[in-house]
C-alpha cells in the first residue's frame, strides 16, 4: 500500500545524513517479523507491519522504526552456494593480489561461522573474522563494532570484508568509523551490500524485510562511504545485478608538511629581501590586499617592515590591514609618499599589476611573490606574463 495517500506522520532521522524524514514511501502489512527465528506454530508468530521511508535530501531508503533483535550476528544460508563459494575465492584471490596483501592480516566483519573465512585457504594472507554470536573458531574474535572507539584485538588490520551486514546496522557511521579506526594506514576493504538500483527497476517489492534497515542505490552507498573515513576505489554490480561491491581505502589526513617549508622559505626570502632595501633607506610598499597577501603579512611577520598595502579596492583604502595595522592607500598615492619599492602580492593579477606600475612608475623597483620567494622584476620584463 502506498502510504502516503494516507499517513505522513512518520518522524524519523536518516540513518545517512541525519535529516528528519516525514513521509512514508510504502507500508507492507502483515510482513514477517524477521527472515531468521522461524516459528515451530501459528501461536509464535503474528505479522508486522513494515514502513519504507526515503530521505528527500540524501535519497537513502530506509525502514522506519528498530532493528530485529540479532542485528549483530550474521546468519548466512548463501555459503552453502557451490557457486557463490568459487566466486568468492576468486574475489579474495584477485583482492590480495591487487593490494598486494600476501602475508598481511585481513579480518572479516560480521563473520558468521567463518564460512567465507574458509575461501582464503589457498590464499597468503593471515585471516581472521569478527563475530557477535557465539562460535569455536580461534581465529574469529567474539565482538561487535558499536562505534570509532571500539577495539579489534589484533587490530591494526591491513585490510577487511563486510559483506552484506551493513544494511543491517541501525548506526551505520558509527560502525564504518570504528572499522576505519582498526587499519593500518594503507587499510583496504570489500563492503557489499543488496543492490536497490535493482530492486526499484525491476520492481522487486518482495525485496524488502524487516532484516534490511537500508536500501542502498550506488549513490547512497558510496555517500555513506565517503562521509565516514573511507574512499571509493571502485563501486560494481555484481552477482546476478543483486549486489553493490565497493573496494574502498582509508581516507589519509592531509599532510600539510610542505605548508610549513613553504612559509618558511618565503619568510626567510621577504626579511632578507627587506633588511637590504632598509639598510638602504628605501620606503617599502606592497601591493594587494586580497586574503593571500593578509596572509602572508600576518604569517611572515613582516608587517613592522612595510610602510603602506597599496590596493586598487576603494572599498580597502584609508582602512588598516587586519592583524598587522598596515595603512591601505590607493595607488594615486605612490608618487606622494615617496615610495621606493614594491613587492607585489596580487596572486593571479600580479601580472598585470607588475605590468602597470612598470607602465606608469618607472623609478620604482618592482619585486613579485613567485614560487613561495620574493623575486625582483627588471624593467625589460614589464611586458611579460610572469608566472605567480
């Protein structure tokens, strides 16, 4: 029954993106409860009704309401599959060979009884899985991954595989952040989840069930992703169009060591620059008070060292730069001050602005931020495009 002809009085928060989701999209009366725990009589089971809802801002379908009990254990009847058994050990196979993982360790989430465990037999690798329901396995642990903070023993892991379990996980960011948070550096995975793109073109209404909170199209799926630690490496339909497989990668920090070389190698380039042009008696100007140049005052701490932040802007003039209290003055002001010198920071328009004030100051001498160092400009180069 399509339900919003007549009820949109759902309050629910997107288990993607947070937002608040009122309508309903579809209600199924009379469903089974869950896909497991089948009834010995009629006396144990009545129906229940399931909602589909979809969030208008991320487009993430989803079931309203709580998880089935045992959302943490994985009960798996597709193992048994002669088929899916030989296409899995030539997944894994090709996914150590690709991440060159020969030796290194790989964890299954969501594990079951080690049934997709055993397909790495043959494979160099050291393998091991995560399980919330009980099993006699030494290598799979007994846990869960409830949030970012929750510890793997064993881990770092160089790589994992969750296959078909995330659309079962009533917080979803918070266990695909505490999966990042057990890889190494270079951490790889496999995550697999049912494919909605399929089930929505077909018309697939059968697809849905109380076990599956979220329904992810390639687009949600790799959203969810991205926005909780990972990067996409490759997204693909596979098994038959019923499932979405992302290899994906933990996202790095930025390293952002070259920012601090680079403002150091400008810093030293300016004072140097300065120290001479004042030993010399020179009246010191720079030119462009857009936000790299404030930047570059502030940071260099030159600011005690330049007289005037000369700027086109009349919206700038007769103001002070921020943080370093430089007088901003019109060009109309270069002769009058007796200016000397000028070092150009206009980032992309420092070209034409070296080329103007060679045009119409030609006593003054010109130097131009190129490259993280101060550089001067002879006059036969006013007429060039420089590179800044």
């Amino acid at each position: 029954m399509v339900a919003s002809k007549f009820q949109n009085n759902v309050k629910e928060s997107c288990r993607l993106c947070g937002s608040e989701i009122d309508n309903y999209l579809i209600i199924y009366e009379g469903m089974p409860k869950s896909a497991q725990n089948f009834p010995d009589s009629p006396d144990e089971d009545a129906g229940e009704d399931l909602s589909v809802i979809q969030c208008p801002w991320c487009g993430l379908v989803q079931l309203a309401g709580s998880p089935v009990p045992y959302y943490r254990d994985v009960i798996r009847a597709s193992a048994v599959s002669a088929e899916m058994r030989e296409f899995r050990k030539n997944q894994f196979s090709l996914f150590v060979r690709d991440n060159n993982l020969f030796g290194k360790k790989i964890i299954e989430i969501g594990a079951g009884n080690g049934e997709y465990m055993s397909a790495f037999e043959n494979i160099d690798a050291h393998i091991f899985g995560l399980e919330n329901s009980k099993n006699n396995s030494a290598s799979i642990y007994k846990g869960f991954v409830e949030n970012e903070c929750y510890y793997i023993p064993n881990s770092p892991y160089d790589a994992f595989y969750c296959l078909n379990f995330l659309e079962h996980i009533p917080s979803p960011k918070s266990f695909l952040r505490g999966i990042v948070c057990n890889l190494t550096e270079d951490g790889v995975g496999i995550i697999e989840v049912p494919n909605t793109d399929m089930i929505f073109k077909t018309g697939l209404f059968s697809e849905f069930i109380h076990d599956h909170l979220m329904y992810f199209t390639k687009d949600t799926f790799r959203l969810m992703l991205e926005t909780n630690g990972f990067s996409v490496v490759s997204l693909d339909v596979i098994w038959h169009n019923y499932i979405i497989s992302a290899v994906v990668k933990k996202k790095h920090i930025k390293n952002v060591n070259n920012f601090l070389e680079n403002r150091k190698t400008l810093t030293d380039s300016i004072h140097a620059y300065l120290d001479q042009k004042s030993d010399e008696g020179k009246i010191i100007a720079s030119w462009g008070a857009g936000h790299q140049a404030l930047a570059v005052l502030a940071l260099s701490g030159i600011g005690g060292k330049i007289q005037y932040v000369i700027d086109s802007a009349d919206f700038k003039q007769n103001k002070l730069t921020p943080a370093t209290h430089i007088p901003i003055i019109s060009p109309s002001k270069i002769n009058e001050l007796g200016i000397d010198c000028i070092i150009v920071m206009a980032a992309s328009y420092s070209s034409e602005v070296v080329k103007l004030i060679n045009e119409n100051y030609t006593h003054i001498e010109v130097a131009v931020i190129e490259n993280n160092k101060i550089t001067e400009v002879s006059k036969k180069d006013c007429g060039n495009s420089l590179k800044v």
